[in-house]
C-alpha cells in the first residue's frame, strides 16, 4: 500500500513540474508603451527595499557593499574624492572627504 502512496507522490511532483515548466515556457505578451512607462515610474517597490534591508540584516558584509557603491557614486574611492576641476579657480586643490554618521554636513 504504501508503495502506491509513494508511486503516486512521485507521479505528482512530475505532473506538477511539466506542467510548471509548460507555464514558464509560454513567451510573454509584449507590453504597451503606457505599461511600460508606468512599470518604470513605479521602480523596484516596498517588497525589494524590504528583501534588501533583511539582506543587509543577515549578511553584514552585504551592509558595507551598499555603502561602498553609494560612496562610488557619489564620486569617493578609498575615503577620498577624486580631484577634479572646482568651480571656482582656488577650489581645484581643496579636498573633500566623506561625513561620518553624525557629523554635520557643513
């Protein structure tokens, strides 16, 4: 009896990957441009923001990552900013580095 309980399981689970597999096969209907442009305004969402911040949470090395990239391009490698052409004449050689949590912006 219990031979028939595992044979059918097992032909379940099959059934259930064709026809998984059939679903993700199907091309997708191509969107309108109104769709499109509304899927861009709404961007990534609550649900990535949340998967990130639980990310961050679990994998500290995650926490630094993002805080390296944000760093990058906001134009900072290795705590320093790449030097470049000022707005004003006397402001080319003034070097800049970035606030800490809690320092003042100015």
């Amino acid at each position: 009896m219990s031979d028939w309980i595992g044979l059918g399981f097992i032909v379940l689970v099959v059934v259930g990957v064709l026809f998984g597999l059939s679903y993700l096969g199907k091309p997708r209907k191509p969107l309108s441009k109104e769709e499109y442009e509304r899927r861009v305004r709404e961007g990534t969402g609550a649900l990535s923001a949340g998967v990130m911040g639980l990310q961050q949470f679990l994998d500290p090395g995650t926490e630094k990552a993002v805080a390296a990239r944000q760093d990058l391009k906001a134009g900072y490698y290795d705590d320093e900013e790449k030097k470049g052409e000022g707005d004003e004449p006397g402001q080319a050689n003034k070097e800049l580095k970035p606030t800490g949590e809690g320092e003042g912006d100015a």
